[in-house]
C-alpha cells in the first residue's frame, strides 16, 4: 500500500499539471498501481477523474482517440474499438480491476507482458500528452523505447488506427493465465504489415515483421521460461500470426 501524503482532485488539466510539479507527485486514474506499491516513500496523489479524459471517440477517417482514464471495462465492450483491442482489454485485467484500471496508467506502467499494449503498437498507437508548455504527441513506440518517466507531463488520450486485419497468437501456462509470450500481427488496407511482441523485452516491442524478429532482443528469464525459450517461442508465435493475417 502507498504511502499517501495528501490527495488532490483538480478539476482542470492546467490545475492537474500545477499539482503535478510539486513534490512526491503521482497521478492517478483508477489507482490500481499506486493502491499496490510497495514504495514506502510518501506520496501527493493527484487523481485525475474529475478532468473527464475517458472519452472514446472517432479521430478523423480512420482513427479512434481513446480517453486516458478511459477503463479497460470500457474499451472491451465498446463496438467502435477494433476487435483485437477489445479482447486485448478483456484479457489484460480480472473482471474486479477492468473497471478501475485505466489506458493511461497502462501506458505509463510499460507492463511487458501487456497484449492491450502490444495491440496499440500494431495499431500505430500514439499518446497524447499535455504539459505546462502545452500539448506534445509522441508514436507509443517511442514512448516506451525511451524508457524514461513522463516528468510534469499528463497522457490525455491514445489515439489508434482502426482499419485492417490483426490476428494474436499466446502462449501462456494455462488458457487464462498471462501469456508468457504473445505476437500481434496487423496488416493495414494498404497491405503493410505490423507485428508486436510482449515478454521478450522490458516494455512490448514493435518489431520488423518476421518470424525471426526476436533474434535479436535480449528477454528477461523468469520461472515462467529462460531467454532462449521465450526467443523461440516467440519466432514460432510471430510466424504464426504473420501467416494469419496474410
């Protein structure tokens, strides 16, 4: 459990991004990662749900902007949002936390393991954020190969393309346990091709869309499976998911 300080509830993003430089700082959407900390270090919550950042609404043509605080209990039963995303969302979380978790403490997070991730990547994801010097945009694969904390800046929204064939390939210890390796593959209306892997890096990766494209990532070993494993694992997954969607 964290160690909260102080619990501010802004009603404006401006006032949002004013109590976000102050220190010990943590936004929160659901709660559901700062409610499981560890961290005993006092903190100042900033909870954004007052701010009304959970829409999900068409963005141009062929786009979808999905709210940062948007649930993942929403994304999954939402028809407008492209099936894979919708299951991913399904997946990601029990039925107690769909509801609490949120799209941007998801993306804040980079969970390794995460499939809604990984479908956003293959999706052209792209995190809106806001600031004190204004509004920045940023690929989703960017953001997570950076590596580094989102200082004094707030994710407002994710946008995705919808368009195009994805297929998902897992394999995890049980049927509806996480999967230990997952591939997503997309191929857009114009026949490109994307592919995603999760569990073989720090964050899920965009990689080139081969069945050898793991080859050269370096996955963390855990009792789940070693590197070599998860490496092969992914080849096979990827290969796969590739073939399905043509």
């Amino acid at each position: 459990m964290a160690n909260v300080s102080a619990y501010l509830r802004p009603a404006t993003l401006d006032d949002a991004l004013a109590c976000l430089s102050r220190p010990g700082a943590v936004v929160v959407g659901g709660g559901t990662i700062v409610n499981t900390a560890r961290n005993l270090d006092p903190v100042l919550v900033v909870d954004l749900q007052d701010l009304h950042i959970d829409a999900i609404e068409r963005d141009g043509e062929n786009g979808l902007a999905i709210g940062a605080t948007a649930t993942f209990q929403r994304l999954a039963g939402d028809a407008s949002v492209p099936a894979a995303i919708r299951e991913a969302a399904r997946r990601e979380e029990p039925s107690t936390l769909r509801t609490l978790a949120t799209v941007g403490g998801l993306v804040a997070t980079a969970d390794p393991s995460s499939e809604l991730l990984a479908a956003f990547l293959v999706h052209d994801g792209e995190v809106r954020l806001a600031g004190r010097d204004g509004p920045h945009r940023v690929t989703l694969a960017a953001l997570l190969a950076d590596g580094r904390p989102l200082a004094n800046k707030i994710i407002t929204a994710v946008r995705v393309e919808t368009g195009g064939v994805t297929a998902v390939q897992r394999t995890g210890r049980t049927r509806a346990d996480r999967a230990i390796v997952a591939a997503i593959a997309r191929r857009t209306a114009d026949g490109t091709r994307r592919l995603a892997l999760t569990g073989v890096a720090r964050t899920p990766v965009l990689v080139a869309p081969t069945p050898d494209a793991a080859q050269g990532l370096d996955p963390p070993g855990d009792y789940r499976g070693s590197a070599e494993y998860r490496r092969a694992l992914a080849a096979v997954l990827a290969g796969r998911a590739l073939e399905e969607v043509g």
